[in-house]
C-alpha cells in the first residue's frame, strides 16, 4: 500500500534550491483554492522547505520595501517585517531571518479584488466585482479610482473582469480584463478569446482577441502579460499594438515575478467542474499546479515547482529579496499578539493570564 502523501508534498527540478539560495529570495504564492499563502525557501542548496499560513480566500499580493498585503475574501490585511523578533520568534527559536506580523486589517467585503499594490496613492487594488481600480482605506470598503471607459457605471456586476494592473513610477500604466463588456457577467461568454490589455492613462487598448490575459508586469522598462488560456508569456510592443511569446507552457498562467534574469510563474491545474475554467481547451493541458522558472535572456524554461496534493491553483506569485526563511503570521489565531513592535525597540511579551 503507498504511503499517504504529506499535505503540500512537492516535487521540483534539481537546481532550483541552489537557484533560490543563489538568488537570495523566498516565493510568496497565494492559493485561494487552499485558502493558504505559502513561502518557498531554499533551506540549502540541495533542498527546499515551504510555510504554508491559512487566509481565508488569498488572491493578490502587494510587497513593498518590509511590508506586505494580502488580498482576501473580504479584507486587505497588511503586514509588516519585524527582523529582530524572526530569530525569537517563541514556538520557533533560531529559525527564522524575517517575521511579517499583522500590523491593519481592512474589512472591504467582498469586493473579488484580484490585484494588489502599494503607491504613490496609498494601497490600491483591483476591484473586479465592480470593474475599477480602488484605494483601500479605513474610510470604506473602497474609493474608486479609475475605470475602463467601456465602463458606464460602477455596479457589483463583474462586467468585464477587470483582473491585472502593471505599474510604472508608482503609477498604474496598463491593464487587463478578460472582455471588453459592460453588462453583468458580460465577459463569460467569450472569455477564451476576448481579453484586453489597456493603456490606463490614455484609456487605449494596446490589444484585443487575446485568451484570458492576467498578471501585467514591467520589467525593465517593457511589458509581460500572462495569456492563461493558452499557457504563454508574452512581451507585448506597446507602440506597435502587437506582442511576441516568449514561452509558452503546458497549463494555466497567472501570477508571476522577476528576480534577476528569471522569472517564476504560476500553474494552475484546472477543475473540470470549474463554472469558468473548466471548459477551456487549455483545461486537458494543465494537469499539475506549481511554479515554472523561465531565463529571460534566452526564453528556456530551467526550472519548476509541482505539487502532488492540496494545492491546484494559484493566483499570485512574487518574491521576498535578501530573505532565506521568512516567517509569516496571521491574523486569526493569537501567536501576534505577543508581538510588541515599537519606534524604538521589538519585544515579544508574555501572554496575558487574564485572557
């Protein structure tokens, strides 16, 4: 009888512990399927070691200088890295070169926001739900900010699945949504082929007819975009209003990062019974879920990450640098309340008696 596998089990390519311990980052990847954000680590050179933390529903994830935000269900909660509390950290002496501990929680309902970033404007998210790009803040659930000019008016209605925003100098540059459609639920009915990428100032859209585009990124004064339904990284010419595949993969893509010349994008292993995915030609490829490593210099693809069990898709994936073993907290159970973080110094406290 075979043994019964470890939740999380994992299988990866031989050089990628080496690559991650090389390039000195961890992968922060959000399942919302497994309600869990998950560190990758290389705990050496010939190994990896993963933290899986429990949110409820974790879809997009900001990072910026030592802090982070995560996009759940229905709240944004943003943590903060404390260093000199990773190394005391008391269920866990010695193991641990950063700590991201709770530090605001925004109660936004359930407003499906995809993307995340922190700004020039403040924390500002996708809101697909209601088809914009909105400011998070203590004064409501949300403050849009900008929406697509097919857009007439902002309802609760998903209209056309407004999912990625690319950032450049601290402002939101590009776009994509999966159709270009102002009604309820208006993009389903073509989402293979009826996605978009917009210039967000100018209100342009760059592209058109394109298979469920996701997760726009700038590197290097250029921009990536994620086609899901048809497994590929592209390079799109902004000018030009055309685009090149860089790679194209054998599974649903969305969410990726760059660190270096490499960049790591996630795989998600599509349900068949899945109201919107599980009717996508691309549905009989993507029989795994994990992370794939493509070199950007050369287009090869040189590594990946896959999952054995509980994990089948992913959101987001972005990276930690100058971090080994990160550790993460939550929210919902009481180990950060011992945390004491102050201008002046870090102390973890004894629990209160009287609690």
């Amino acid at each position: 009888m075979a043994k019964e596998l470890a939740p999380f089990t994992c299988t990866y390519s031989e050089g990628l512990p080496e690559l991650l311990y090389n390039l000195r980052c961890t992968l922060a990847i959000s399942t919302y399927q497994a309600g869990k954000v998950i560190f990758i680590s290389a705990k050496d050179k010939q190994s990896l070691i993963q933290l899986p933390r429990t949110f409820k529903k974790p879809m997009g994830i900001a990072i910026h200088g030592q802090q982070m935000a995560i996009a759940t269900r229905a709240e944004v909660v943003v943590l903060s890295n404390t260093p000199t509390l990773a190394a005391s950290f008391p269920k866990q002496p010695n193991t641990y070169d950063a700590l991201y501990l709770p530090r605001a929680v925004y109660f936004t309902g359930e407003l499906d926001i995809h993307d995340l970033a922190f700004t020039d404007k403040g924390l500002i998210g996708v809101t697909t739900r209601f088809s914009c790009i909105s400011k998070i803040n203590e004064q409501f659930s949300s403050t849009p900010l900008w929406k697509p000019k097919f857009i007439s008016s902002l309802q609760p209605n998903d209209h056309c699945h407004l999912n990625g925003m690319a950032l450049e100098n601290g402002d939101v540059r590009y776009v994509t949504a999966l159709g270009q459609t102002d009604s309820t639920g208006g993009w389903r009915s073509n989402k293979a082929k009826g996605g978009i990428v917009m210039h967000a100032p100018e209100q342009e859209i760059l592209l058109q007819g394109l298979p469920m585009p996701h997760s726009p990124r700038i590197y290097d004064g250029k921009l990536y975009v994620l086609l899901s339904a048809s497994g590929e990284l592209i390079h799109v010419d902004t000018i030009g209003g055309k685009y090149e595949v860089i790679q194209k993969l054998k599974g649903f893509v969305r969410g990726m990062d760059k660190v270096g010349d490499y960049i790591f994008i996630g795989l998600s292993k599509l349900r068949t019974t899945s109201k919107a995915f599980g009717d996508l030609p691309i549905s009989s490829e993507s029989i795994s879920c994990g992370v794939a490593v493509i070199q950007l210099s050369t287009g090869r693809s040189v590594g990946y990450i896959k999952y054995e069990n509980s994990v089948e898709e992913i959101y987001d994936v972005r990276s930690l640098p100058n971090t080994r073993r990160p550790g993460v907290l939550n929210h919902y159970q009481e180990d950060h309340l011992t945390a004491i973080t102050l201008p002046n110094g870090n102390y973890w406290t004894a629990p209160d008696p009287m609690a």
